[in-house]
C-alpha cells in the first residue's frame, strides 16, 4: 500500500514541476461557489471555479486549480477568501498544457505540501515492510 502512495505522490510531483514551464493565458471565471461535505462530525471546504479560456481560437473550460490526485484540504476561510478573489466575470490566469490546452489549471506552484504526501508514503512503505520482514524472519512473537 506504501508503495503505490508513493507513486501517487511521486507522480503528482512530477506532474506539478512540468505544469510550472506551461504557457499561461488569461481566462475568465464564469461559476464560483464554496463546496461543502459533511462526513461523520467534520465538514471540509474546498473552492469551486469553473473558467474559460481560448487557445488558437478554440475555447476551453476547466475546474482545476492545481494538478492533485488527491483533494486538496482547505479551511472555511481559505475556500471563502478564494472565492472572493475571483469574482464571476474577473480576469484569471491560466495555465495550459501547450501539448493539450484542454489541460490546465490555476496554480502551478510546487508547495512544501507536495512533498510531503511522498514523504510519509514512503515511511509508511518502510514501516510496513520492516513488519513483514519482522514476521517472516520469526523475530516477532505474539505475546500472550
């Protein structure tokens, strides 16, 4: 399980260093809203924008606003203060894959964040491959 983390994150990694030499355009927001779900006593946020943009003459339309396999976390106020600055109607820049402009997103910055989805994969793929090795070398003993 640690191992296929690790190539998630790692592929998400590498997916988010080639998304900051993308080309940018400016793009236009054209739904905004702050998204809520509740699961069991918490409720996470996340902004949701959808926008346009034109490349050689063809208009796209996208949500992303970064390249993640997995959700993003973002508080109340994160998702609130995004959603303020970026009113319906304002100017954005976007992002695009110059090899598929149907492919793009907002924020093509790497975060300290990133890496550490890679990180605790790989100690979590370590500490479970000690434990196996552990158990097939017959050093652990179940204690009664």
């Amino acid at each position: 399980m640690g191992i296929v983390l690790a190539y998630m994150s790692l592929t998400n990694i590498l997916m988010i260093r080639e998304s900051a030499t993308w080309p940018d355009t400016d793009g236009t927001v054209i739904e905004i809203s702050v998204q809520t779900k509740t699961e069991k006593n918490s409720i996470s946020y996340k902004p949701h924008i959808r926008y346009e943009y034109v490349i050689n003459g063809k208009t796209h339309d996208s949500t992303a606003i970064r390249f993640e396999k997995y959700q993003m976390i973002y508080t109340e106020k994160e998702s609130q203060s995004f959603v303020f600055d970026h009113p319906i109607g304002s100017t954005i820049k976007v992002h695009y894959d110059p090899k598929d402009p149907s492919l793009s997103m907002l924020n093509a910055e790497f975060r300290s964040n990133d890496l550490l989805g890679f990180v605790a994969s790989i100690i979590f793929f370590l500490a479970g491959s000690y434990g196996i090795y552990k158990v097939l070398s017959g050093k652990y003993k179940k204690r009664l």
